[in-house]
C-alpha cells in the first residue's frame, strides 16, 4: 500500500454526543485511539486533515448545533490546528462529508489531492456514505475500518443487527463493491510514514 504525498484523512464526526448512549450498544472500543495515531500521522507527515462534524436538524439529537454534544471529543478539539499542513473543517446535516459546507470535492481537487483515508463514526453511516461517494467521484479511497465505530440497529421486518454486525457488513459492501479498500490503522499509519521517509 503506498500513501500519496498529498493523500488526506476525512475524519468523520467524531463528537461527544456520541458518547451519550443514545445509540446504544456500540463495537470497536479502540476506535478512538486508532483515530487519534491517524491523526497524529497525519499531522507530523503535514499531510492534509479534513474534520468534519454532523449539525444534526433533529431537535432531539445529542449531535445538534448549540448542545454540547455537537463538539468535538476532547483528543480531536486538542489536535486541530496542530500541523504545518492544510486542515479543513465541513459541517454537514446529512451523511455525506460531500454535501456539506465549504465543498470538499472542489477543496481536494483544488489541492490536486486524490487520495483520501476515512475515519470516524458511524462505520456503516456518515463514514461509509462518505467512503462511497468519494469512490463514485473517482478518489481511491482507503477505508480505515479499525479507526471507525458504529451501534446496534433495528430495520425492516423486526431486523436487528449488532454494531459488529453492522461494521462487517460494511466492510463487506465497501471492499467487495470497489467504492474503498478496507484497511487497518496500523497498515495506513505504517505507510504514511515510510511515504514521508522516502519522500
């Protein structure tokens, strides 16, 4: 796996509000600390880092704007402007990171960036939307699959499937489908680096 000089980490709502329990049962307890090494990789590469937070308009949501669920948690506010290289911030209503404001397809391309790692909550939700749609753009998109989490959820016909579950099945549908290749923290984070030490 090679990581391009230029390639950015969308990390995708990363917000107290999460930590809530509203969404109930969660997986991946080391979701958080993955995040923060991609971050941190990032940052010490000067790679560009796109944070984007969801400003949900439901009146109840943990992740509404004005509440204080819709910041950041704290190991993500910590690190923001911490990188000599280019950050960005989107705020969104929706799942996707590419239908919110400012619009991060026209800054990728104006930065000639066409690599993009995804990060973030939920795995199988604004992450996984995000991952398809950068692939549908034509992006190679790495989907950082140990760095994302996600909850149990009911559907149609009394369906439920566990976080766990959920996240497989994501991974499953991303890798097998072409939108991403599901990776693992310690492999993007291992070539970000030797990318940096060659470059």
């Amino acid at each position: 796996m090679e990581i391009a000089e230029n390639a950015a980490l969308i990390v995708v709502d990363v917000q107290k509000g999460f930590e809530e329990g509203f969404w109930g049962p969660r997986n991946n307890p080391g979701a958080d600390e993955n995040i923060a090494s991609l971050i941190d990789a990032w940052q010490s590469t000067g790679r560009p880092v796109v944070f984007v937070r969801h400003d949900s308009p439901k009146p109840q949501s943990p992740l509404r704007p004005g509440y204080a669920g819709n910041g950041f948690k704290e190991y993500v506010e910590e690190r923001r402007g911490k990188s000599d290289g280019a950050e960005l911030l989107v705020t969104k209503s929706v799942n996707s990171a590419f239908y919110g404001a400012p619009d991060l397809d026209a800054w990728l391309r104006a930065a000639g960036i066409e690599q993009f790692v995804v990060a973030g909550i939920q795995t199988n939700m604004c992450a996984e939307t995000t991952a398809r749609m950068g692939g549908n753009l034509g992006y190679e998109v790495l989907f950082a699959l140990d760095a994302t989490h996600t909850f149990d959820l009911e559907g149609p016909f009394g369906w439920r499937r566990t976080a766990e579950e959920l996240a497989q099945a994501s991974a499953v549908s991303l890798h097998g489908g072409g939108f991403a290749r599901v990776v693992t923290t310690a492999e993007v984070v291992a070539a970000a680096e030797a990318g940096a030490l060659r470059g």
